[in-house]
C-alpha cells in the first residue's frame, strides 16, 4: 500500500473537491442539454431579380411590377440613411455608420469612386457596390 503524507493527503481532497464542486456547477447551469432551438421567423422575404432586358421572358419597363423597378433603383450614396447602405452586399451596420459618418464629415459623395475614402472599403468591394449606388445629388 502507499504511504501518503499528510501533505500529498491534503492535496488529493483539493483535487477531489475542486472536481465535485465543477461537476456540481456544470449541472446547475444545465450543461450537457442540447440547447434550445433558435426562434425561426414565421415569414421569409425571398427577393428574385428581374431578368436581364434582352432576356426571353422579361418585361417591357412599363409592364414590369413595382418590385422588379423598385430592385433596379440605385441608392444614392448622398441620401441614403445608414439602414439603406446596410441593405447593400458586403455592407455591414458599422461599414454604413462610416459611410454616412464620411459624409457629414467631408461633405456629398461627388463619384462612386469617393467610396474608396471611408475605411473599410477597398476595391474589391467598391466594384460588388458600383452598379447597385449613385452619386447623384
């Protein structure tokens, strides 16, 4: 058998406590439970693009539905409010703060190409950005 000191005795209650007292808190706080299931939205918005004018199948402008023109429509970088800019592909709440933010702080956008100013924004997203904005004053 082994001959423990009291000390090696000591610390061997520690271990041991320390994994109860663990244990004990991980089963209070339910861990090991599958979480619940995340809220679903009891509606989905599916946005289809309209075809391309020269396509089979699509509208004249004038018969084409509100939506389809409304999808079309540019956003004017020098109009937009930040919940417009946060619709836009690759722009986030924070990208659309610093957009609207260069604009007071520099005065309107006077080109697209005025994008590459604000933080955040490069190249590569400045041309996903171009055919969807304007800046028309």
């Amino acid at each position: 058998m082994l001959a423990w000191t009291p000390a090696e005795r000591r610390g061997v209650m520690v271990v041991a406590l320390l994994l109860a007292i663990g244990t004990v808190y991980d089963l209070a706080r339910g861990r090991g439970r599958t979480p619940p299931p995340r809220d679903v939205p009891a509606t989905v918005t599916v946005t289809v693009a309209p075809p391309p004018a020269g396509a089979a199948g699509a509208l004249p402008d004038s018969q084409a539905t509100p939506a389809a023109r409304a999808g079309a429509a540019r956003v004017d970088l020098n109009q937009a409010t930040t919940s417009e800019l946060d619709a836009l592909p690759g722009i986030g709440p924070v990208l659309a703060g610093r957009i609207v933010s260069h604009r007071v702080e520099h005065g309107p956008y006077r080109a697209v190409d005025d994008l590459l100013d604000v933080p955040g924004i490069g190249p590569t997203l400045l041309e996903r950005l171009r055919p969807r904005v304007s800046a028309g004053r």
